[in-house]
C-alpha cells in the first residue's frame, strides 16, 4: 500500500459514524472547505452538502459498512482505491473513488465510481 494521508481515513470514518454528531468532526479534518465530491448520483461543492449527503446516506443505509477494498495507489497527491459497501455481511455496492488533496492534505475532489469496471472484447481506443 502507497503512503496516503490520514485525511483519507477520516472521510472513510465519516461514512462509517453512527453518531450523527460526530460526522461534522471527521469531514472537518479531512475534507477541504471548497471540497468537490462526484459521483453518479451526486455532484457538490462543500462541506455542508457533503455532510448533508454522509447523513442521507446513513439514514437510508443505517447498518452499512464502507470499507477499501484494495490498497490505495497515489502520485502527485491522487489516490486512487476500490470501496465496498456492505450490509448485513452482503455486499451492497462496489465502487472505486480517485481523490484528490491540497498542500494540507486535505481532500480537495473525489471522484467516484460505481460497480465494477466491465471489461469486453470491444475495446476502443
């Protein structure tokens, strides 16, 4: 596994928190104020939209684990690492996020992806 900073982790415990409370403190240290989090279904700039999404999410969800599922690969602060979302021990969805980080190490722009990626015999260029 690459080096990777420990904001990556507190955005991952963020998904993670039962406490609702406390899901402000994780995003605060690792996310930037400016923060840009796209996905297939969201696309925000914030902390407070990306708080509101953790908290939706959770509450749709409310016995999910997130997890990584691979090591985290990085150069010139990108991190790029597979996720999974599990519930009641079956997975639920897949997914692979590429993040980004300022000087700070705070996470500046996600980019995430869900399910895996197909691979078939018509490959383009």
């Amino acid at each position: 596994m690459s080096d990777y900073p420990t904001t990556l982790d507190h955005m991952l415990a963020a998904w993670n928190e039962l406490e609702p409370a406390k899901v402000r403190g994780h995003l605060e240290q690792a996310l930037a104020p400016d923060v840009r989090f796209v996905d297939p279904t969201h696309d925000l700039t914030g902390i407070d939209p990306f708080e509101e999404m953790v908290h939706a999410f959770r509450k749709n969800l409310p016995d999910a684990v997130c997890s990584r599922s691979s090591p985290i690969d990085a150069h010139h602060r990108l991190y790029r690492y597979h996720w999974a979302i599990h519930r009641g021990g079956e997975l639920v969805l897949p997914g692979f996020d590429v993040a980004e980080t300022d000087e700070s190490d705070r996470v500046t722009q996600v980019l995430g992806f869900f399910g895996p990626l197909s691979v078939s015999g018509d490959e383009r260029a």
